[in-house]
C-alpha cells in the first residue's frame, strides 16, 4: 500500500544495518533488493514484519536468492507502472500526533497551517487520479514545493519523505472565505473568522477532505433547527464534531472498544450512548438514545474550535438525498440558501467520500456506512479469482470490484434516487475501474428490472448476471468472515425483489455463493401503494391489520387520517403489493401503537419502536406461530399483530409493547433456525441485512444463538445493510463463471 510511509522505514532499517541494494514502488507491489551476511538479512527481513509503520499492511513476503552484484549503498528507486497494477492506496487518514503539535506550534513553520500533513496522514485516496501514487498523478500537481518542502520531500530520513499532499504556507493550498452570496471576504485568517461566525450561530459550509460540510453550533438550538429548515432534514439526527475526547466523555458514554474506534486513525463517526444532553441542542438527535460523534480529523477541523467552542453539528453539505457537494462552483450554486458562509480552499477532491459511520455492537465495531477512513483498503477473500463488478442496490449503494484476493469497495454512494446520485455513481464505477487497471469479465446486478444500477449494467457491453437481493446479503456476510458456508442465513431488511416478484425481507435462506434455497419466510402482508407505505407506516399498518383481522380494529392511530382510500385499495386489490419485509412489519407495529405513523427518512419508525423499548428486551411476548407450505416454513406474523392490538387496546405503555414485540420476534427466529438446523445439518448461522443494526434485536438474538450452540457470523468489516450487497453480488459472480452457480429458490 503506498503513501504509509514504508520506503523510507526500509531505507532506515537498511542503513542502520549497512545492507546496500534499493527499494521501489512497482505496479505489482514493493521490490527490495537488499545484500549483506546472511544474519544481517535475516534479522532485516524479521524487522519488516514486526516494526513496519502503523498504516503498512502487509498481505504476503516473497523471498529470493539471487547473485550478487556491485552496490553503492543503500537507494529508494524511483517508481515503476506496469499493466498489472496490485498496490493499493490509503485511505484518507486523520492527522497525525506529530503534525497536531506542529500545527498548534508559533514556532513552526506550518503554525496554524489548515493543510499540513506527513507521510502518516492526510488525504489519500480522495486526491488520487490514478496510479502509482506519485504527486503528479493527484491533486497536488498543480502546487510546486517549495526550496524547504522539496528537501523534506527527498529526504529518506525525513517524516516527510515522499509524503505527496506535502506543502505549507509558502507554496500549498490556501483557504478563503466567502459570504452567503460566494463574494471573497478580504480576511488575513479565513479560519478564524470561520471559527467567529460559528460562535455567532451562522451556518458554515466548509470544504473537507472528500467533500464539503455544513457546521453549526451544536449548543445553540436555534441555529441547528434553522440548519434543518434549510437542509430539509426534518427529524434525522445529525452527527457532531466534538472537540477532544474529553468533551466526548462528557456527553457519552464510552466503552474502551468504543473510545478506541473515536480516536482511531480512520475517524469515524461513532454512535454512542448519551450520557447527558444538556448543554447540547435538543434538536441534534431528537428521541435518540445514541449521538454520532466523532473527533476533528483534519488540520481544518482542529481550527475550527477553542475553549469556548467544543461541539459542532458537521453534516454532508446537501440537500435532503442528494450527494455530497466536493467543488468550490458547485458549493456556492448548491448550497446556496443553506449556508451562511462559505469556507473554501483551492486543493481539488477527485473522489466526493462521505464521512463513515459506525457502532460497537457485540464487542466489535460494526460498520453502518463504510466511506472516508476505510475506502479503499480491501476486504480481503478467501479466493483469487476472474475480475467481477458488483453494482449494489437501490439505496446505500456502494460498487465492488473484486481483482485477486481482493474485494476493493468503493465509497458510499448513497441512494440512487436522483440524476445527481446516478452520476455520482458513473463517476466512482470508471474511477475505480481506471484506478485499478481492471475491467470485469462480468457484471453483477439486483434481479430488480427497475433499479438504475440494473440499467447501467446493460449498458457496458460486459456479459451481466442478476442475483437476488438477500442471496447477495447472506454471501456478504459469508465472504466478509472468508467462510465457505453453507449456512443458515436469516436475513432482515426492508426491500429486496423475490423470485416470485413479490417484495421479501424477512427470509431464512440455506445456501453459499453458489445457491441460496429459502427455507422459512416471514408471513406476506399486503402493502397498500407500495413505496407510499413505506414514508407513511400507518398505510403500512393498515394493509398488516386487513389481513389479520376481519374487521379493521378501531384504534387511536387512525383517528385523523383519510384511511377510507387506502382500505378501497386493499378491497380492490389494486396498487397493493405482497411482502414479507421485516423493516415494513416493524413500521406496522410502530404505526399501529401510535409511536410513529409518518416518517421523513428512511427506518425512522423503526429505530422509534426500538427505543421505546429503552434497552430492554421483554420477559413477555407475543404470539407467533408456523405453518408449512409445502417445504417453505412461513413464520406467521398475524398473531403478532392481533396482540399488538389488544395491548394497545388495554392500555398497556408503548414501552412494554415494543419490548414484547421484540421478545416475540426473537423467539420466532430462534425456533425456525432451529428447524433449519434440525432439517440440514447445519449449525452456523448468517446474520445479515439493515433490521441488524437494531441493536436491542442484533445483540439479543447473537447471545442466544451462541448459547444454543450455533455459530453465528455478522458483519463487522462491510455494513450489514444494502451497503454490503455489492459484495456478495461480485462474489456470486465468481461462482457463476467458475460453473457453479445453481441460483436461488
């Protein structure tokens, strides 16, 4: 992997031990040649592996003898392409402890300098054209170093040895910053005058390091609700940048796994628990338990604070659903309306990469959007094999590339809702295609005909395969943990197109990347107008309770509402579709309890039944039952629902009904894996899908099934959400041109 920094560690390691030879970058990996007494060499090569630098990871050491020549010392060669390209880029990492102090040091040259770096951070990946990742081939081309910058530049012993992002105030990037209209303001500390409007409770578009983001005072809740009005994003919680880790303590709790991933070198955003909110606006997380925080990861960010301001909202700059904004034009058009000022700089961003985001569940920190930190390190596989592209879903897309052993998947690219997104997602499929000098031998798309990536897969002109939506999931999962399988996949989500082109999401699968049999499904329910349900769950809630009951039960919810509409939809039988998702029972359930009968974003309903059951799983449940239709199990979920509605009948708190709701739900799946286990044999057990990131559900259900003696295997590395399916898409895809793939039913 280049730009971490290990050239000049090999060159140090080989001075210190009087070795003479070189080392250079190549297309296929790092080549050293290095002679001396055989102990020397030995001792070298042990080094290599125990003192690399942190970011260096190393897959594979190929050793050979070869004859000796005469050498000069010890050099690092200049780099070498070739058609084959297996070196990777870094991901953009957080700044350094080193550069942190010289950043806050009067005496230092690069003293309060936003864009000061080092071989051991900065941006990476975000900045790279293509490669080897040499300066001339990213976005730093464009500054030429300085006298002081070119000697660090070429210096092994240097910190700043071939660090391509080098420069400093004489010859590097610069900030500027510009009023609501885009007019330059004439102003010796951009930065400063940043940090000042912020204090004042204006909105500050800035430009980071995949994209642009907009920041307000977390404390003042008037300006965060006037940041919501403009961005349109009603009610969904917004992350925060807090100052230090001490700040972070104050608001949160934290576990050691959890304070490690916040002050980790990818930087995540971390959900963690609330501890306290006062002093913090009510309107950054509204009816959370959990706050995404993360910590300043770029030189900028660090200036943006002092001691009186600590907490910051830092949110994607856009609009509701739209990609990220990375251009200065495109800000300033964009965002116009939103943003009070605009902080800008003149260093390009060739990849938009949004901001990751994470949680600690089960003892790991399990990815919710894998983007900025961890793109493009790979996802490592259990097999080489031909080149294959996965396109992702519908919404969280990402894009796999598989070439070798390696799964490169790319940024988030979001929901494919829009042309912006769709051109988003043109861009980062070229890129990654150009960056890594691999074209597929196939595509592989969703079975869905109406997704947009479906479409761009039968535009290459490359052979294209569809796979059905939670085969792919249950393959993610299994390539992610490098196992072969079979196994029992019990896959939760809210969308996903069956084979029989109904809509499934709550299925227990058998199979491996060759096939997938659906052994068990959640019970269909009709949903009435289709996507309309899924913004409005009372809709949702009524298409559960038609076929539930003979009679539509009179209950609070539908107090106010023009059902009449929806209930000649569901007699008719027109606009209604067949499903068994899981994300849509529990937005009935939601609904029909009154917790949340409308949404604004997606999963909104139910993330709101879970923390009504404040963390609690129930001793009580509901009813559940079986029914075999010929061999495929249906987990009848119409008890449920006939309970749900006599609890809230009698009175009994929301509280209670989401905690046996909950209850209910992991009894079902416990006694149907357990079918499945009994019927084939098989005692591991896949858990995949977007339902897993309810916390409550993941961390109850893993417990007793490892206590019933299964194995279960999760998703840490890749989401367990569509922003994993790609790569179960790319790996099924190996199976199909090696022969083997069987398919789904």
């Amino acid at each position: 992997m280049q730009g971490v920094g290990f050239r000049p560690f090999i060159y140090r390691l080989a001075v210190q031990n009087a070795l003479r030879g070189f080392i250079r970058n190549t297309s296929s990996g790092v080549l050293i040649e290095v002679q001396g007494i055989p102990e020397v060499l030995e001792n070298f090569c042990q080094s290599i592996k125990t003192e690399s630098p942190p970011l260096a990871k190393i897959e594979a050491i190929e050793l050979f003898t070869i004859a000796c020549v005469a050498e000069d010392g010890f050099v690092i060669g200049d780099s070498t392409t070739g058609s084959e390209v297996e070196t990777l880029i870094p991901p953009d990492i957080a700044l350094c402890s080193d550069c942190h102090r010289e950043l806050f040091d009067p005496s230092d040259r690069r003293f309060r300098y936003p864009f000061i770096n080092c071989t051991n951070c900065g941006p990476r990946y975000t900045i790279v054209e293509r490669l080897p990742y040499d300066r001339p081939y990213t976005s730093m081309h464009g500054f030429t170093m300085c006298p002081e910058c070119e000697k660090e530049y070429h210096d092994p012993l240097d910190r700043r040895f071939h660090a391509q992002p080098n420069a400093c105030p004489v010859c590097g990037p610069a900030l500027s910053l510009h009023d609501s209209s885009g007019k330059s303001c004439n102003v010796k500390d951009a930065a400063s005058e940043a940090l000042l409007l912020l204090k004042s409770g204006n909105i500050v578009a800035l430009k980071g390091l995949g994209g642009f983001h907009l920041a307000v005072n977390a404390r003042n809740d008037e300006a965060v609700q006037r940041l919501r009005m403009r961005k349109g994003r009603e009610a969904k919680p917004f992350a925060v940048m807090m100052r230090d880790i001490a700040v972070v303590e104050q608001f949160c709790e934290l576990s050691e796994g959890e304070s490690d991933a916040v002050q980790a070198a990818e930087a995540p955003i971390v959900l963690l628990k609330k501890k306290q909110i006062d002093g913090l606006a009510p309107s950054v997380s509204p009816g959370n338990d959990r706050l995404g925080v993360m910590l300043p990861y770029s030189p900028l960010h660090l200036l943006l604070f002092d001691e009186e301001l600590d907490v910051l909202v830092m949110t994607s700059a856009n609009f509701s659903e739209e990609p990220i904004v990375n251009e200065n034009d495109e800000a300033l058009l964009r965002l116009h309306g939103i943003a009070d000022a605009f902080l800008l700089h003149n260093r390009p961003i060739y990849l938009k990469c949004d901001d990751s985001v994470t949680i600690h569940l089960s003892g790991q920190l399990r990815q919710i959007r894998r983007s900025r930190g961890y793109v493009p390190a790979p996802v490592l596989l259990r097999l080489n094999g031909p080149v294959v592209l996965g396109t992702g879903g519908e919404l969280k897309n990402t894009i796999t590339l598989l070439k070798g052993s390696h799964a490169l998947m790319s940024q988030h690219i979001g929901d494919m809702k829009n042309y912006e997104s769709y051109r988003h997602y043109q861009h980062v499929a070229a890129h990654i295609q150009h960056l890594f000098q691999a074209t597929p031998e196939l595509i592989v798309h969703d079975l869905h005909p109406g997704y947009m990536t479906t479409d761009w897969a039968f535009q290459q002109g490359i052979p294209v395969l569809g796979v059905q939506h939670h085969h792919a999931h249950l393959v993610s999962c299994l390539a992610e943990n490098k196992e072969e399988g079979p196994a029992i996949g019990l896959i939760l989500d809210g969308t996903g197109f069956g084979i029989d082109r109904t809509i499934w999401g709550g299925e227990v699968l058998i199979g491996d990347e060759a096939g997938a049999t659906r052994f068990a499904s959640l019970e269909s329910m009709p949903l009435p107008g289709g996507d309309a349900a899924v913004m409005h769950p009372w809709r949702a809630a009524l298409g559960y309770l038609s076929r539930s009951f003979s009679t539509i039960p009179d209950l609070p919810f539908l107090k106010g509402r023009n059902s009449k509409p929806v209930l000649e939809l569901l007699q008719k039988r027109v606009g209604v579709y067949e499903t068994s998702s899981c994300g849509r029972l529990f937005d009935a359930i939601a609904a029909l309890s009154g917790i949340k009968g409308e949404i604004t974003y997606e999963g909104e309903a139910a993330i709101a039944l879970m923390q009504a059951a404040v963390g609690k799983i129930g001793t009580a449940s509901f009813r559940y039952a079986f029914q075999q239709d010929k061999e495929l199990w249906i987990m009848k979920v119409s008890p449920i629902v006939q309970d749900a509605v006599t609890a809230v009948q009698q009175g009994i708190s929301v509280g209670e009904i989401s905690r046996r709701f909950h209850r209910a739900l992991v009894n079902c799946f416990m006694d149907i894996i357990s079918k499945a286990s009994e019927a084939t044999g098989i005692t591991t057990v896949v858990l995949s899908g977007g339902v897993f990131q309810n916390a409550l559900l993941f961390d109850t259900l893993v417990c007793e099934l490892q206590t019933a003696g299964l194995r279960v295997l999760s998703h840490a590395l890749v989401p367990s959400n569509d922003g994993g399916l790609s790569l179960g898409q790319a790996v099924i895809g190996r199976s199909y041109l090696a022969g083997r793939y069987r398919g789904c039913s």
